[in-house]
C-alpha cells in the first residue's frame, strides 16, 4: 500500500491530513496524558503511596482517555476525513486545504453534530487506547525493573516498556478504530456504531476488527515509544510533570 500510494500519488500523499493528525494529537493526546498524570501525582501526594497498582491506575487511565476522546473527536474526524478523501471518485471528495478549512466545511456544511460523529466509538477507543497503553507502560516498566533489574533512569527500560504498551494498545484498540474509521468517513447514513459493528461481523466475519492491524502498529508502535522516551524526558527535567 505504502508502494502504491508513492508511485501513484506521489511521495507527499502519505502525509495526506498531516495538519489534522497534529490537531489531533494536540488535543486528544496533550488531554489524556495530561489528566492521567495529574490524577496520578494527586493520588501519590496523598495517600504516600509511591507506586500505585493497576486497580488504582485503570480508572484513572479510564478517565483520562474519555476525556481526550470528546476533547479530541472534531479533529479526528477531519484526520479520516483527509486521510481517506484520495480514495473516493473525484466528485465526492472534499479536498479540504488543512485541518482549520476541514473543521469550518464541516461545521457550515453538516452542522456542529457532524464534528462529533463517531463519538461513542471515539470515547470506548480513548478508554481502551489509554488504559492500554499507559497502565500497560507503567506496569512493564515495574516489571522490568523488578524482574530483569533493569536501570529505571535508561532509556533502553522506556523503549522495552514503550514497545510492549505499543504492542498491547494496538491488539485492544483495532475493534474501535475500524468501527471509529467507518462512522466518521461515512457522508451521515444515520447507522450507529452497533449496527456498523453487527452488519460487518455478519458480512465480513469477526476478523474485521483486527483488519488494518499491521499498518496500525506501524503508526502506533513508534508513536507510543516516541511519547513515552519524550514523557521520561520531561519528568527527568521537571518539565510540567
């Protein structure tokens, strides 16, 4: 696909609603780290409970994610919207110039509901994305310390926990995510995420939740290690955290 996409389209097309996606992860990423770490610093300044465990850590994760996923559902729509439009017949595709043109058309032509199609799905994804991958990070990252003694301060400890938290959310979150991705590209055909998910199991089988899982580890796997070695970062310098 990445060949094809290349040869045909140009080598630019594979940053098809690049100013979206970094919309995106402006508010939905920046809103859920930020509420988990917070929620978490709140519980170990007051109960002096240094680690807290994953019944404790899981609500918080929970959270967070449901709150990134409303925070951010305008954007992500948009980000399929452009991500997607290459693959339409040319008189249905909206040709939106960037994220800010994309979230206007949206708004004048479908009305403010439209910029938050998908949201139930985008809320379960955010929950699941979340708990996944940062209570999966912060769980591998004891266990590795603990168990393998491996050094909490080098990064090569954030990488192997990065990797198993990538590897983990991407497995739990493909479900919604193609759910998500279907809604949200529709042109509104008034099906909701229940009816989407029914109708694709009895057409296409229960793998088509994990269809696209390749492709989303490839995006998520080096975004989840690059946040979490930039978050390590941050805490080391008592930047913001």
């Amino acid at each position: 696909m990445l060949y094809r996409i290349i040869s045909q389209e140009g080598f630019f097309k594979i940053y098809s609603g690049l100013t979206a996606s970094l919309l995106r992860q402006a508010t939905y990423s920046t809103t859920r780290f930020g509420i988990y770490e917070a929620l978490k610093d709140y519980y170990i300044k007051h109960s002096h409970n240094q680690h807290p465990g994953t019944l404790v850590l899981l609500p918080m994760s929970m959270i967070s994610g449901a709150m990134g996923g409303l925070v951010g559902n305008p954007a992500d729509v948009v980000n399929i919207r452009m991500q997607n439009d290459s693959t339409l017949p040319i008189q249905q595709r909206r040709n939106y110039k960037n994220a800010f043109d994309g979230l206007y058309r949206v708004y004048k032509s479908e009305g403010l509901k439209s910029l938050f199609r998908g949201i139930s799905p985008n809320l379960v994804r955010g929950v699941l994305m979340t708990a996944s991958q940062v209570v999966t990070y912060d769980i591998a990252k004891g266990l590795l310390i603990d168990q393998v003694h491996m050094d909490p301060a080098k990064k090569s400890t954030h990488f192997s926990a990065s990797l198993i938290a990538g590897l983990v959310a991407t497995t739990v979150c493909s479900p919604a995510d193609v759910v998500k991705t279907r809604i949200m590209n529709s042109k509104g055909s008034g099906q909701g995420a229940w009816t989407i998910l029914q109708n694709a199991i009895k057409h296409e089988g229960v793998g088509f939740m994990f269809r696209g899982w390749l492709p989303a580890f490839i995006r998520l796997g080096p975004h989840t290690i690059v946040t979490f070695l930039v978050l390590e970062q941050l805490r080391n310098f008592r930047l913001g955290m």
